[in-house]
C-alpha cells in the first residue's frame, strides 16, 4: 500500500514514462543492451526513492498504530470474584461490578446497583447537553457516556461491539492527523521552491533545446532528423523533469512527520504520550506553563502529619504508631471522629490476593484512611453498622463532602469534610479540649484559623471535618448546610516531588514561565511554590476568586507578576489562560486532572492531562498525557518540541544549499555549454540524499541541553531565519565556484584527455557535488554554533546515515558507470574530490563566524517582564 501511495507522485509518473520511451528509442538505434542503460538507470533510481519513502512511511505508520493503542489503554475499578480490582477496559466481561466516580467515562452499557448524586453527561451520544440523573427506576448506562458528578456501581449487561454505541471508543480520535502549522507553514516553502524549480526546468529544456537546434541549423542539418536526435531531446526533457524532482523538497513534509514520529516515541517511553503531532512542535514555543500543584509538583502520595482536635494540636509524622498512641482524644469524640472518617469516604478498603488490606481512592481519601485505620481496624464494622442515605461527592466547586447516616438508634448525622475556608462557614459549634461542645466564638475561629494557616506555612494541605444531629426526618433534598460541629482539622503531607525545582530552574532559564494554579490554601501554594523555586515574592499570589473580579484593565496590570493562584475555581484557571494568550500572545502550556479542567485544557495552546490522577474527560481534551504525572516530564517534553522545531530548520538549510547549487549549475551549463554535467539519474540520486536519508540523519538528532538555555520561539516568528540564509548563501557560493571551475576549466586543470575525458570530468563534477552534500550534511548539525562535532559520534542514525551514502556513491561510480554515466575514478581524483567536500566544511564554519543581525530576545526576569537593557547595552 505505501509502494502504490509513493509511486502516486506526479514527477515520478513522468520520469517513468520518460524512462520506458528511453528504452524505446535506445533500443531502436543503439541495440540491446546498450540502448537500455539510460533509461534503465532512470527506472532503477525510482524504483530505490520509492522503496526508501515506503519503508519510511510504513515504519512511522507502525509507530502512530503503537501511539493509538497506548492511546486507548483505560482502566476501570471492577469488583470480580468478590474482590476489587483494576482491569483494562478491553478485559470487561458481562456480569462485572464496575464503580464509577466524577470524571469517569462509562467503560460498557449496564445497569445501575447503587450509587449517589449520580448525573450522566450522554451528549457525546444523543448531542443534548443536559445532564441525565441515574437512579434504581432510571438505571441504563451507556457506554462512552461521562459522569459529571455523583458515584455509582454499575453491572455491565453489553461490552465492546455488543453495546449500544460499542464503536465510540474504536472511531474516538480516529480519521487521522490534521497537518501540523510546521507541516503548512513547511508546505508554503515547497511550494515556493517547486515553482522556482519549475521556471528553471523549463528555462534549462528550452536553452538545451534552442542551442540544439541552431547547432542543427549552421550544419544544415536542420530537415535531417534521426533516433539520435529523438533521444538527445528526451535526455533534454528527463534532465528538466528531474530537475523538478531536485527542486520540490518533497522531503520536507516527510522530515517533519519523521521528526515528530520520532520524537513522539522517545517522549512515549519518557513518560509522555503525545495524541496530537501539532503539540510536540507547539510545546517548543511554549512561553509559559501553567501547573498544578497536587500530584504534578508534589508526589501525590499523601499522609496525615498533623492534626488539631480538641483544641490542641498533635504531630503526628508520617502515621507514626507511636504518636498515634501519644493522641488525646476525649473518649465522647472518640466515636464520632471515627465516623466522620470511615463514612464520609469515597476511598474502600479492599482485600488483596493475600488477604492484605489496601485502600483505593483518591490520595487525600487515601491519607485519612490510613490514618483512621491506624487508630481503629474495625472499618467494616462501621460499615456495617451504619446506613449511609445520601452521599454529595467532592468536586471542585463544591469543594467539601457530605454525607447522610442512619444511626442504629434511629437517629441521622450529616458529616462533612472539605476546604476550611468552606467547612468553618458551615460551623456554629465546636468540639472543646473537655470534649465538649460548645458555641464557636470569633475567638476560637482566630484559633482555629491560626493552626489552619500554621499548617498551610508548613506546606501541609488543609481539611476540616464536622458533624451535625439531622433528627429522625429525612430530608431528600439534600444534605445541610448549615449548623455543624467541628471535630477536627488535618494537616496533610504531600512532599515536593524529587528533580521539580531543577526543573523550574531549566524552565527559568529557557524563557519559560512557570506559574502555579492549585484549588489549594493559599499559605500551603506559597509554602510549596517557594520550594520550588516558581515563588519568589508574597505578592505575586493571588487567589482566583479576587482575580476574576478584576477589571480587564487590573488584570493587564497583574498578569504578568503572578506566579500562584491559590483557591482557583476551573473558571478561575480558564479566565487566566484565556487572557495570558490574548491580552500578551503567550504561548500557554497547561495542566489539568479534574473534568472541569476541560476548558482550560482546550483553550490552551498545549493541554497537558495528567495519567495517574487524570480523570478521562481530562484526558479526552488534553494534546499530552504525562503518564508519570510528573513537572519534570513536562519539562522534556519542551526539550523535545525545541529539537523538532530545530531539526526543521538544519534539515531545510541543507536542502535549501542543495537545491541552489543543483539548480544553478545545471542551469548556467546549459546555457553555456549546451550540456548538462548532471544526469537524470545522478540527479536522482542526489535527491534521495538530499530528501530522505537527509532527513532521516538530522531530522532524528536528539535535544541537547543547550536548548533549553534559549528563548522560546515566538508565534509568527520567520521560519528561515537570518543565520539560515548566512549559511545557505556561504556555502552555495562555494560550492558553485568550485564546480563551475572544474565544469568549465577542469580538463585543461586535472590534465585529462582522450575520448572519455568528459565522462571522467562529469564524474568527478558529480562526485565533487555529493561529498559537499556529505561534508554539508554535517555542517548543518549546528546553525550558530562552530563546533559541529559535538555529539555527532553518539548519533547512530546520523554516521549511519553518512556511512552509507559514502558507501553507495562508491558502488554508483565504480561499479554502475553503465546506468549512472559514470566511469571509475583514479585514487588521486577520489582525493581531490574528498578533498573538494572538506573544504566545504571548514568553508561552513567560516561563514557561521559572519555576524548577522537578529532579533534580540530579552531573557525573562522571573516576574515575567522582559530584562531591561544594561547600561553599556542601552548606550
């Protein structure tokens, strides 16, 4: 399929046909097997360029199959031979218990067990946008459907083809990858070269072929036309397509896609899954990332580490058995504490095959019920015993937890967890150091502020828990809201993540800003960013709600300084990035887990999903998934945009050099001498040095450090800048003086005579050209920079490459003259003409020492503005 696709190229069409008529005519006047050597050797070079671009693309082909299916790897939480487990969605089967939370997608159709709050968002299937409550007389789930809120258990009735919309998931991102702006803007280029590709062609046939016919004329030969003459003008005629074929860098779409597929795949075993090429080169102009702070700088793995109940404060360390056992807590609260831990839990404790207890449930869940365990082992128990009647799930605007209990007495109690700031506005009383409860003053609330906010300077993560006595009546409107007690506030550790503040640092000093945006306490955002090293004034903090009721006139004064948002609502996140791409063009970048993060995600230039935390609503929006939800992930794949994006630009000067040249001196010998030192076959294989080997050794180079000490590149910045074309021009000025001395003087120079010295001097002429393309080649690792060498022996791929080519141009002039118009050279002449390619190496460095005006791009300071000049800079 890809050999068929390869040889639908309009240029390769017409050198075929040109290449059979070939044969044709050179078998009628010069006999077999010499009349089929041209054309032959025309259908040979084909047949090699459309076997390397095939392999090419099938090879990549197999790399986006390898993306797609890790694409598709979801993981449901089953219950199954009466345990709970993780499987793949691929391995459901009817009859398997499934749970599902907020964010989840709805992995099979089934029915609904049980469950609370549960709302279904079907618009993904019917196109209405209105949610759809779930409940025992409504209980059909639909695969492919998203839970906006609630939780539920479901059976699974239907999997994979059998279910109702069974083929979502398999058309989900199908229909292939729109083109990248690198692949358009690339696409512009080609066009542009083709069409100055085309006017020399054309330009070359009409010169060879007027200079043929006057030739014709001034012999008076002009009415005596033989097969020769037939074969001559369709020499002319393949020597102009083929010049088309030199000049339209169809190898630049292929250097983009091999570059991206590339580095796709290294990212994928980095940790970073790329759905959609375009972000893999976008992430290298990023300006600014956008982070949370749970999970992404932070380790996610969370412990309780203090606590204050009862008035007092206790340190617990990392769930330390023996500060456990050091808690006073008064015997009344004992109970109630408990409860409000083992109740109001969206975690479970669940059996493993050995009969050890783990918890599954989100980290912060995870953390308290660890520590109730700690204190109590009786969880089922307490399961047992209690009636849970209505649950209201944590989410991100709620931001708290409730729950309804039936006491075993006949009684109700609401419990309720979440942000302090939520939580003590819903409190009246308060659990005394006597455990007793008494009426909460604005004394105690300073009190408790204070250990919430000393918590908070510790980077530890706030949570308070209440309760409140409902009465025997209950109430199916909902949970209260109003009333409660409170019994205690958590202080949760959730330690820096090892490597995140060199990572910042590496952003910091790539151009990039680095801002924090947590649904956190603004104390413990602080206290974790300053760890980080992204906070380095108390002022550039901000909580979301005081930013969104900024005027669009403060807002443009305020962006640029802030570096965390705390207490940030998803609107909060998707209002800040909104106006940090329109109000200062940033290139945003942005991290996101919860469902409702899917606007920011989308309205962004990169959504990064995170893959352990992330719910798939998140993912579904998200350009990258970073699978090991770690900022330092996100950081190479920035690294890794800058190298595509930089690759680009060697693989395009070194095509650009090749085009000039080869264009040129065809061009300028045709209408000098009335031949063409190049062939079509020679032509033909200088082209596939140039398209794909080319693009092949320096498309794939790996990102070095030095990448990430240079700006980002600007939206609508030049895609060829002005050290390209330095470069181009030096050494197309070399190259062409060197082979127009050696076309026009370079028999009487190298001293060659008899009837093959053409032939010899042609040789050397094409042989001259591909060792400068070779010594170009690695002229082009490095566009600014001098020492080219650097890191040239630890890329295989690039001395492959080199090896190789060096290897066929020895077989192509030695062994195939026959085809190629070639004869075998003398030692002396292979010297020189090494020696000719060399020199267009040292000539590259030299002109890189040239300096070329650029625009200066000014390094941040961390407050976002642009340095400002310094005082020898500004005079």
């Amino acid at each position: 399929m890809f050999v068929w696709d390869a040889l639908q190229d309009l240029t390769l069409i017409i050198l075929m046909i040109c290449a059979v008529v070939s044969i044709g005519v050179g078998l009628a006047t010069e006999g077999w097997p010499k009349g089929m050597y041209d054309g032959a050797g025309i259908l040979l070079s084909i047949i090699l360029v459309v076997l390397v671009t095939a392999i090419s693309d099938y090879r990549q082909s197999l790399q986006f199959r390898d993306l797609d299916r890790e694409k598709k790897k979801i993981s449901v939480q089953v219950t199954r031979d009466g345990r709970r487990q993780q499987v793949s969605i691929y391995d459901l089967v009817v009859g398997d218990v499934v749970h599902l939370g907020i964010g989840d997608q709805v992995p099979a159709d089934g029915l609904f067990i049980s469950g609370y709050s549960m709302q279904i968002d079907e618009s993904s299937l019917s196109g209405e946008t209105d949610l759809v409550d779930i409940y025992e007389q409504k209980p059909f789930l639909l695969s492919g459907t998203k839970v906006r809120d609630g939780s539920a258990k479901m059976l699974v009735t239907a999997v994979g083809m059998r279910t109702e919309w069974g083929k979502l998931m398999e058309t989900l991102n199908e229909g292939g990858e729109d083109e990248t702006p690198l692949q358009v803007k690339l696409n512009g280029v080609a066009t542009i070269i083709g069409k100055i590709g085309l006017t020399f062609a054309v330009l070359t046939f009409l010169v060879l072929t007027v200079r043929f016919l006057i030739e014709k004329a001034l012999h008076n030969e002009f009415t005596k036309w033989s097969s020769t003459d037939a074969l001559t003008l369709l020499d002319y005629f393949a020597i102009a397509v083929t010049i088309i074929v030199v000049a339209v860098p169809e190898g630049l779409p292929l250097a983009v896609t091999l570059s991206l597929a590339f580095a796709m795949k290294q990212l994928m075993d980095e940790r970073a899954l790329v759905r959609h090429l375009s972000a893999c080169e976008t992430m290298g102009s990023a300006s600014c990332i956008c982070t949370d702070k749970t999970g992404t700088l932070t380790t996610n793995h969370m412990v309780v580490n203090k606590i204050w109940i009862c008035e007092k404060i206790s340190n617990i360390g990392d769930n330390e058995n023996k500060n456990i056992d050091e808690l006073e807590i008064h015997e009344s609260v004992f109970s109630i504490f408990l409860r409000s831990i083992f109740l109001n839990s969206s975690a479970e404790v669940v059996k493993d095959e050995n009969g050890k207890n783990s918890i599954l449930g989100t980290p912060t869940e995870t953390a308290l019920l660890e520590f109730g365990l700690l204190l109590s082992a009786d969880h089922d128990a307490y399961r047992r015993r209690f009636k849970i009647l209505k649950v209201e799930p944590f989410n991100s605007d709620r931001k708290k937890m409730s729950v309804l209990v039936a006491l075993p007495e006949g009684r109700i109690q609401a419990f309720c967890k979440g942000a302090p700031e939520i939580v003590l506005r819903m409190c009246e009383k308060v659990v005394d150091s006597s455990g007793e409860v008494v009426l909460l003053s604005e004394e105690r609330v300073r009190d408790i502020t204070e250990a919430i906010n000393g918590f908070a300077s510790d980077a530890l993560r706030t949570l308070c828990v209440a309760v409140k006595d409902v009465g025997e009546t209950f109430n199916e409107n909902g949970i209260p809201d109003s009333g409660y007690t409170l019994i205690a506030v958590f202080g949760i550790k959730d330690p820096v993540r090892p490597g995140v503040k060199e990572a910042v640092q590496t952003c910091l000093a790539a151009g990039i800003t680095v801002r924090m945006v947590t649904g956190d306490n603004i104390n413990t955002a602080k206290a974790i960013a300053k760890e980080c090293g992204i906070l380095t004034a108390e002022e550039n903090a901000i909580e979301g709600p005081e930013f969104s009721s900024k005027s669009p006139d403060e807002m443009k004064d305020i962006i640029p300084n802030i570096q965390v948002m705390a207490r940030s609502k998803p609107s909060d996140k998707l209002n800040f990035v909104t106006n940090l791409r329109n109000m200062f063009g940033e290139v945003v970048a942005v991290t996101g887990d919860g469902t409702n993060d899917a606007p920011a995600l989308r309205q962004s230039d990169i959504g990064l999903a995170m893959g352990i935390a992330g719910t798939e609503v998140a993912k579904e929006n998200a350009d990258v998934i970073v699978m090991d939800d770690n900022f330092a992930t996100i950081v190479n794949v920035a690294k890794w945009g800058r190298a595509v994006y930089i690759n680009i630009q060697k693989f395009v000067q070194f095509q650009l050099t090749v085009n000039v040249v080869a264009l040129i001196i065809n061009f300028v010998s045709a209408c000098i001498s009335g031949s063409a030192p190049l062939t079509a076959v020679q032509l033909l294989w200088v082209n596939m040095i140039m398209d794909t080997l080319g693009a092949l050794a320096l498309a794939t180079e790996p990102p070095n450090d030095a990448l990430m000490k240079r700006p980002p590149v600007p939206r609508g910045a030049s895609f060829i800048t002005k050290p390209m074309w330095r470069n181009i021009i030096g050494q197309s000025i070399y190259q062409l003086i060197v082979l127009g001395v050696l076309n026009f003087d370079g028999k009487q120079l190298l001293r060659l005579t008899g009837s093959d010295a053409t032939t010899v001097l042609n040789t050397v002429i094409f042989n001259s050209f591909v060792f400068c393309q070779v010594f170009n080649e690695i002229n082009s690792r490095e566009i600014e920079k001098i020492n080219i060498l650097r890191g040239m022996f630890s890329s295989w791929v690039f001395l492959g490459v080199m090896a190789s080519t060096v290897a066929f141009q020895v077989v192509i002039v030695e062994f195939l003259g026959t085809f190629a118009s070639t004869v075998p050279l003398s030692w002396q002449l292979w010297l020189l003409c090494i020696l000719i390619g060399s020199v267009s190496l040292i000539v590259g460095v030299i002109v890189k020492c040239i300096p070329v005006e650029r625009a200066a791009v000014k390094p941040k300071h961390h407050d976002g503005y642009d340095a400002l000049p310094s005082g020898p800079e500004l005079a």
